[in-house]
C-alpha cells in the first residue's frame, strides 16, 4: 500500500513538472503580435523580414448566412457590432449548421513581391479570396447544402497584396459538424519563403509523428507475431498504431495526402475511433503487461466504457459529435495515459524490467497529448514545437527493447552454462548406475533362466509364467542399460570401432532369423532380399549387427500385420541397406525428432518407444562414415535407408564373433487378450489399467489376495467401456501415462457419473513430480502412488480405498433405516380423520381402511436394516395397500395400473425401492391435478436385466426441476426420497435412476436392476 501512495505521489509530481516546465517553454517562444480591430488590421509597423509571419487573429467583419463575394462589399458593411472573433467557433452569432462570410481589411507597405497565407482548421468547407480574386480552397462552400462538400484540409496560397489596403474574404459553411464552425485556428500570413518554410516544418512535424509511431507499432505487432503468447506485444503494437492514425487525421492532415480525398463522414469517424481507442489501448497494454500491479476493476470499467463510447461514434457520429462529446472523448484519451504513468512508476518501485524507460515513454507521451489538447481547445499550432517527444519515445522503447534482448541473452548464456554442466553430470549418472545395474540384473536373469531350466525342482505352469515374464523384463532392461552406456560413449567419444570387410547379407541373415522366430505367432513376413554378390561393406561388424538388429525390432514393434524386408544395392562406392516395414509408419510432425535422445511417441497400439534405439543407429551409421535417412507415411510403413563405405574388391571379411555375446537375446514381449476377467470371483471388482501388460500382471497377482475378482484393460478406452458397463466396480486403479486417453482424463470422465465416494481411484504412475500428484487429485482420484511401489504398499491403499467403500454402502443402509421410520404426520393425520369420518356413514369401509393403515404401517417398518433385498411381490403388497389408503381418501382421483411379468413377483430388490417412487407419483404428479390422474407400474425383464418402470399422466417436470431432483439441498428430508433410492442403485448395481418428463405430459421412472 504504501509503495501505491508512493507511486501516485510520484506521478502527480511528474505530471506537474511536465505540464509546467512545457507551458514554461511555450510562453517563453511566444511572440505578441499584432490583432485585428473591427476588421480593419494594420501591419505597417510590423517587419515580415525581422519578426516572419503574423497570425491574422482579433476581430473579422462577419456576415452570417451569406456568402460576399467581390472587391467591392461597401454595400454589405455590417453594423459595429458584427464582428466576430478569430479564432473561435461563429456558434455564438448564429446556429452551428450554416453558412457565413468572414472580411478583413489588411494594411501594409511592405514591397515583398509574393505574399502568402496558411490556414489549419477552417470547419467544414471554405474558400478564401484576396482583393476579390480566389486563391484558395478546402472542399466547396455553398448556401445550397446540396452543392456543399465538406473538406477541412490545411494548405497554402501565394498572392500579390497591394500597398495600402487589401480586402481578405472567407466563405465557410458547415452543415456536419456540431463541435464548431467557422475560422477555428489561425490563419498565418507572411512573405511566400516564409510560408512555404512554415509549411514544410509542419508537414515535417506530422511525418516524422506519424513514421515514428507506426514503425514502432508494426515492429511490435511483428514481435508478436513470433511470441503469440505475449497480447502486450500487440496491445501496444496497436496502440502505437492508432496513435499514428490519430496524427494523420490532426495538424496538415497527412491521411488526404496518403489516401486522397476521404469523405468527412470517413475522416470524422476515423479521428474519433482512433482517439477513442487509443485510451483502450492503454488499458490493454498495462492490463497486459503489469497485470500484478492493475486494478481489475478499474480496468474492466474503463474498457466497458471505450467500448461503449466507440460504438456510438461509429454508429452516431454526426448527432452526437458536440462540444460536451469533444471533452468527454479527451477525458476518455487521457486518463487511462495517466493510470498507464502510474502503473509504470509503481512497476519500477518493484523493480520490473525496463519500466524507468516506460515512465520516461509515458512522459513523452503526455507532452504529445498536450500538443494535441491544446491545439483542439486554444488553438496552438501541432508544429509550434520540434516532434521531440516522439524522437523520446522511439529512444526510449529502443532502450527497452536492447535491455529485454540483454538479459535474455543474458539469461540464455547462463542457462547453456547451467544445461551443459547438468548434461555432462547426467551422463556420468547415467553411466554410473548403467555400470552399477547391470550385476544385480544379470543375477536376476540368470537365476530365473536357471530355475526354468532345473530339471529337478519342476515348476507349475503359472510360476512358469511368472518366471518367463521375469526374464523378459531383465532381458529388455539389459538392453536398455546397454544403450545407455553405448549412447555415453558415443557422447563422450570414447565408442572405438573395427572397420573389415564385413558380409552384410550374413550379418542381415542372423538378425533376420531371430525376429523370424520371436514374431511366429504374429501376422507378420520377415524377407531378407539382400543379393547373395553384394560387395563388402567396411564395418564394425558387431555395430553393423547392432544397427540392423535395432531397426528390424522397431519394424517388427509397430507392424502389426504385413511384411518386413531387408533390401541393399552398391552406389558409387557405398553399400546402402533398407530396412521397410508396412507397419502403422509416422506422420511428418514426428519424423524430424526421431532420431533425438530420450524421445518418446505414442502409436495406435499404445506402445512407446523409449527412444534410445535410433538415435544410437544414427550416431554409430556417422561414426562409420555413413549416413541414414527416413520416409515414411502413416498407414502405408516406414522405410530407413543407411549407407557405409564399401570395401575394396577382393577382401575378405573376417568372420569374429568377439561381440556376439553384448547383444542379449531379444525375446517375445509379454501380452494377453484385453479387457481381461480374472478367473478367481472375489467380494470386490477391481478394475485395473495400464499400457504395459507387465504391470497389469502385478497388479492382478497383487489384488487376487485380497479377495478382488480384477478387469484389466490396456487403455483408457478400454477402462471407459467398462465403466459405461453395469458392473458393480468398487474401485479403479489407473496409469496416470497411458497412450490415447490419459488417466487424467479416465478419471474426469468417471467423476461425471461417480463422486469419491461412490467410486474411489488410485493413481498409480511413475511420475512423481508434486505437479503430477496435484495434477491427479484435481482430476478426482482419491490417492496417488508412485512407481516403483512396494506391494505391501499397494495392498494396504487398496484395502483403505475398499474399506471406505464399505463404510458408504453402510452409511446407504443406515440412511434407508433412518428414513424408513418416518411417516409424513400430515398423512397419518389425514387418513385417521378420514377413518373417524366413515366409522360414521360406513362402518365396513372404515375397518378396510384401518386394516390397510396397520397394513402399510406395518409393512413400512419390518424392513431390517440388514435386509440386502426382498421379492418384489412383498414390494408390490406395500404398493397396493398404500393406494388403498389413498383412493379411499381421493376416491376416483386416483387410479392405478399394472403390466406385471408372472416371473417378475420372485424378483430380489432393495427394500422400500419402488414405493417411494408410487408416492412421488401420486403427491406430486397426479396429486396436482384437480381431477386427478392414473400411476402405472410395469415390470419385465429385458436384456439381461429386471426393468420396473413407474408411469403417470401428471402435472410432470420441467428440464430446470428435473434437474434439481438429485441436489442435495433440493431434496426434501421427509420419507424415502429420490435422491436415496438412486445412490442405492448406484452402490449396489452402478445403474441410476431413468427419468423422463415434460410439463403437462407426466412423469416416466425406470428402475433397471441386472437380472441374476
């Protein structure tokens, strides 16, 4: 708070030493001179040589509603008293829309040859003659508005003066513009070199203005352009812009001069949107730029109003376009310029880069907006000045813009220092722990080939299985480590290599029939089309292994079903080799970083490439003195191509095997079917996803124990099938990573449909980072473990996540219990008087009805809370007692069906599920309705599944109520009401209750309970 008073301490004062210091300046090369009295001027004493031009101000002879024309205007002297004062709006001696004459007689004995005259703002339309010969004009004055074209343009003319006195006439007219008419700034006379210099310094002025602001703007809307993520960029880029509109439309009007004659209605319009935008413009671009350090209120309120403002002036410029409408556009223009001032002086307080700058900007650019005010409302010349402030403000954003590139390249420089040092220390990490991993894993792999191949100890088929899948995740781990410490080594440039002669046919044949083996079971043709008389390539034969052997398991990995071939050809001394497969191929966003580090990408199988392989290929083919490339399209394959050096006709390759044995083994990835059911039926459903089928074994080994029957499924399509499925799911473990639909997203679309409660999720990914964990909870998930996990860990989350299931589906119970104890009083109280009432006419229906009540009472209460279910046709007794009751209190008003399947009766349903659904129906639907209505109630059986479908032709619901139905502050508390019946059947049978309904058309509520 403080540092806010500071600031606009600071700023008052800004504003006050510049307002002073450049009024200071203007008083100080202001030079008195002579003024018009009576329309008679005398500038006999007055030295055009020694003092320049004179400005022809004081008091003009006028003539309203007239045009004079000729030498000759003795006949048309007005009286004294009409005289009129220049500059100045003639609104005060006649209506703003009109037209008039303006005379001045002129006295001077100078003997210049050439005379002449500049006018600025003659509003609208005007024509000027000297000693009755016209030697100027703006658009065309008229007492006919017909023949009337409006132009308010400055300009110069050149003329003989006689010595003695000169007779100087104006026509004006205006039939436009409401904010003033007539001779509104001076007009300069003086020698034909002094008043082509004055014209050309004003000219100056405004191009420089204009040029200035708007290569700033286009430079900024240009830098937007390659930083989209930065609106301040362009909010100031249009700023500087409109400023630079706004200038060509003041001063010499330079926009005539760039787009020639533009219709006032145009130009008028493009002066107040620009002037009117430009104070919008300053409120984006703080709003943009210091957000922290703005009101948003204030900011808010200011662009309602620049809008609001801008649509009228385009919409209704000519009506509104007035004195009062003039200040206000000022008004509008000027402040958000001086909150902008402020904003920047609070943001140097706080040391925000490059604001100083800004401040001294923003100073410049209330020196231009005093020029311009000043000019508009006192008549003072735009050029009375050198355009400094604009040559200030292009000094000042340049600065600015030298000190953000400086500390980028700044910040660039040191964060290359920083990357490079964390590259170097990741690489030795990474071949530190490669080296210090790979004797545990070796151990693991081969006790577990040594126990598969015990012919002693036999094991069964499933610890077979695991087994198996033990190895063949060692097996891709040891390959993992091996790449680490090859692509270390390569970075490091410590991979020495053995160029021989090197059979690559023989090299292709032994890769080729591995994969042959390791893709039997798959759809997939392994060729190797490499010509038997191939030369020779000069290779390390284990690296020219290596590469083959990389590219054919990334063929093999993403074909599914087609074929994969090797084909080589000699060219101009090189062997090139092609790898091409008809697998699911990449599209061109993709092939660019294929060959990069670490890089990963999600495919249609939802596997991922860990994305050290072809990066390895690349850099092993170049230290060979060879090159690779790749084509590929999506859907039709991939094809690698490599070439290496051949060798000399005639050697002989040599035939070592010395790096046979680094290569492991590759074998089949693990996989099973998907979605999976676990044989074993457990108290609890689980469903479990994850793209890797490895983990999804974990997982299903960890969870039988606990007495969980599983679903697996490879992906979140998958998981969401299962989901949309009437399965009674009591928890979902999801990977957080998994290719197409991530477990962010499983997890959002499951709280569509289930609270926390209702469904709980554990998030189960290798990432750990706290955004990742935040990340997961605003999704909905309920807890969060990191891999690698330890499965006592699991177990327990898992048994928590369960446990708080239970605990909702007692809480269900209990709530039923709780509920099912209360009976309206205002029921019972109507039925007991409707009992006293007939015991006096008929007494045989009085007991019916009190046999009905004991019926239904009875009925009510008898359901235990530790009741599961009951038949239906226990349901349907309550159901027909409780009509009893009411139709022997509405009569005829009530009426009630039934299509009943004979099967159906046997039926298991909860407790007090259908009745409060019958009850709803006649109070609130046909309840309503004075002459009543009928309930429905069918039950069938249909698609695996018992349907109990409630019907009436009631008052019904809007979309707004129905809404509302299962809020729980809508919900009444009295009875069993909606809202519990449709969580039961959520928790029990993950269905929900199907309504629908229509005002005036009744209500329709299906119950859908799977059919055992």
């Amino acid at each position: 708070m403080k540092k806010k008073i500071a600031a606009a301490l600071v700023t008052l004062a800004i504003m006050v030493a510049t307002y002073g210091l450049f009024f200071l300046y203007v008083s100080a090369n202001t030079e008195r001179s002579p003024e018009a009295s009576g329309g008679l001027l005398d500038l006999t004493q007055w030295s055009f040589d020694r003092k320049g031009v004179v400005a022809l101000d004081g008091e003009w002879d006028f003539y309203p509603n007239r045009l004079v024309s000729g030498y000759d205007v003795s006949a048309f002297a007005p009286p004294a008293d009409q005289t009129i004062k220049v500059p100045g709006s003639w609104s005060d001696q006649m209506d703003i829309y009109g037209m008039g004459s303006y005379r001045l007689r002129l006295k001077v004995d100078d003997d210049a040859p050439i005379f002449g005259l500049k006018t600025s703002t003659i509003q609208i339309a005007n024509r000027i003659f000297v000693n009755g010969e016209e030697i100027g004009a703006s658009g065309s004055p008229a007492a006919d508005k017909s023949q009337y074209t409006a132009k308010n343009a400055a300009y110069v003319s050149y003329f003989r003066l006689e010595p003695g006195w000169n007779d100087i006439i104006v026509h004006v007219a205006n039939y436009e513009l409401k904010a003033g008419s007539g001779i509104t700034e001076s007009i300069f006379l003086g020698h034909a070199d002094q008043i082509s210099a004055l014209r050309e310094k004003a000219l100056a002025h405004d191009w420089i203005t204009v040029s200035i602001f708007l290569i700033i703007g286009l430079y900024f809307i240009g830098f937007f352009a390659l930083r989209k993520n930065d609106y301040s960029l362009l909010a100031f880029g249009l700023l500087c812009v409109l400023i630079a509109v706004f200038s060509s439309t003041r001063g010499e009007r330079i926009l005539f001069s760039l787009f020639g004659p533009v219709p006032f209605w145009l130009f008028l319009r493009i002066q107040i949107f620009s002037a009117q935008s430009i104070g919008l413009g300053f409120l984006l671009y703080v709003y943009t730029a210091f957000r922290p350090y703005c009101s948003k209120r204030l900011i808010r309120f200011g662009v309602v109003l620049g809008v609001i403002l801008i649509v009228l002036s385009l919409g209704f410029v000519v009506e509104l376009n007035n004195g009062l409408y003039r200040q206000l556009t000022t008004v509008y223009a000027t402040l958000p310029l001086l909150y902008a001032t402020y904003i920047f002086v609070l943001a140097s307080f706080h040391k925000v880069e490059g604001s100083l700058y800004l401040v001294i900007g923003a100073i410049a650019l209330h020196v231009h907006s005093l020029v311009q005010n000043m000019n508009v409302y006192f008549a003072v010349p735009i050029y009375m000045s050198a355009p400094l402030e604009s040559f200030l403000f292009l000094l000042m954003l340049s600065l600015l813009m030298s000190l953000r590139f400086s500390n980028a390249f700044r910040k660039v420089e040191e964060l290359s220092v920083q990357l490079l040092k964390a590259d170097k220390l990741k690489d030795e990490f990474l071949a530190r722990t490669s080296h210090e991993f790979k004797t545990p894993l070796h151990g693991v792999m081969n006790i577990s080939k040594a126990m598969l191949a015990d012919p002693v100890h036999r094991l069964d088929a499933q610890q077979e299985e695991r087994l198996r899948l033990i190895t063949n995740i060692t097996e891709r781990l040891s390959q993992l480590v091996y790449d680490i410490l090859d692509l270390s080594k390569l970075k490091q440039g410590e991979l020495v290599i053995h160029p021989v002669p090197v059979d690559t046919r023989s090299v292709v044949d032994v890769q080729m029939r591995m994969y042959a083996y390791l893709s039997a079971d798959r759809s997939i043709g392994i060729e190797n089309l490499v010509p038997e008389q191939l030369p020779y390539a000069l290779a390390d034969e284990s690296r020219l292994s290596q590469i083959i052997g990389n590219l054919l398991d990334n063929a093999v990995k993403y074909t599914r079903q087609g074929n994969v071939t090797v084909t080589a050809a000699e060219r101009g001394g090189t062997i090139e080799v092609t790898v091409r497969d008809t697998g699911q191929g990449m599209d061109e966003l993709q092939l660019p970083h294929i060959f990069e580090p670490f890089r990963t990408f999600e495919t249609n199988t939802g596997q991922h490439g860990f994305g050290l392989g072809l990066p390895i290929v690349k850099q092993l083919v170049e230290l060979q003195n060879g090159t690779i490339s790749v084509q590929s399209t999506p859907g039709a394959g991939t094809s690698f191509t490599f070439t290496l050096p051949a060798a000399e006709r005639g050697s002989k390759r040599a035939l070592t095997d010395d790096r046979g044995s680094r290569l492991p083994v590759k074998t089949a990835e693990y996989t099973f079917p998907t979605p999976y059911y676990s044989e074993r039926k457990g108290n609890y459903t689980v469903l479990i996803a994850d793209d890797q089928f490895s983990n999804l074994k974990v997982l299903i080994d960890a969870l039988q124990p606990l007495d969980c029957s599983v679903i697996a499924v490879k992906n979140g399509y998958e998981a969401i099938e299962q989901i949309e499925q009437p399965n009674t799911i009591r928890l979902a473990i999801l990977d957080l990573m998994m290719p197409g639909l991530s477990g962010y997203e499983v997890c959002q679309r499951i709280r569509r449909k289930y609270s926390m409660l209702e469904l709980p999720v554990l998030m189960v990914t290798a990432a750990i980072q706290p955004q990742d964990k935040v990340a997961a909870f605003e999704a909905g998930a309920n807890d969060f473990l990191p891999k690698p996990f330890d499965l006592s860990e699991l177990r327990a989350r898992v048994s928590s996540l369960l446990t708080l299931k239970e605990l909702l589906g007692k809480a269900v119970d209990l709530e039923v219990a709780f509920l099912q104890s209360q009976i309206k009083p205002h029921f019972l109280y109507n039925v007991l008087n409707s009992i006293v009432a007939l015991s006096h006419t008929n007494m045989e229906r009085s007991r019916t009805l009190t046999t009905d009540l004991a019926s239904y009472l009875r009925g009510s209460f008898r359901f235990s809370n530790l009741d599961i279910s009951v038949l239906f046709r226990e349901e349907l007794h309550l159901i027909e007692t409780y009509l009893h009751i009411e139709q022997a209190r509405f009569k005829d008003r009530i009426r009630f069906e039934s299509d009943i399947a004979p099967d159906m009766l046997d039926a298991a349903i909860p407790p007090l599920l259908l009745q409060p659904l019958i009850e709803n129906a006649v109070r609130h639907g046909i309840g309503q309705k004075p002459e009543g209505g009928t309930v429905k109630l069918s039950a069938y059986t249909a698609e695996g599944h018992h349907l109990f479908r409630i019907e009436d032709d009631g008052v019904g619901m809007d979309r707004e109520q129905l809404g509302r139905l299962f809020d729980y502050e809508s919900q009444e508390q009295n009875g069993v009401g909606l809202l519990n019946i449709n969580k039961r059947l959520k928790y029990k049978y993950g269905t929900k209750l199907e309504l629908e309904s229509a005002p005036g058309r009744g209500t329709k509520v299906t119950v859908r309970i799977p059919a055992e």
